[in-house]
C-alpha cells in the first residue's frame, strides 16, 4: 500500500512539474515578430524573382525557335 502511495505521489510531482515548465515558454517580442514577418516577406520576393527567371528562360527559348 505505500508503494502506491509514493508513486502517486511521484506521479502527481511531475505532472506539476511538467505543467509548470510548458506555463513559463518565453513569449515572443516585438522584435522576433518583426523577424519573421521579414523572413516571410525576403522568402516570397525569392520565390518571385525565381518566377521571373523562369519566364525570361522561357522567352528566350521560343525566340531562338
């Protein structure tokens, strides 16, 4: 009976301590936001100039036809 005792009290331990842990995640600043809004924005404008690419390629190629 005092085996169980412990191990729902160690069981009951962690538990706590794991809920506190993922309570307390830093939240992110204005500074992080900002980041990922440039992130996001330089990764569409890549994408973009890749399009561009593409159709200067494609051009080019029926024009040597």
């Amino acid at each position: 009976m005092m085996r169980l005792g412990k191990r729902v009290g160690a069981t009951l331990a962690m538990s706590a301590l794991l809920a506190t842990s993922f309570g307390c995640q830093k939240q992110e600043g204005p500074a992080e936001q900002a980041g990922k809004e440039v992130d996001k924005a330089v990764e569409k404008v890549g994408q973009q100039i890749e399009k561009a690419g593409d159709s200067i390629q494609d051009a080019a190629k029926r024009d040597k036809k």
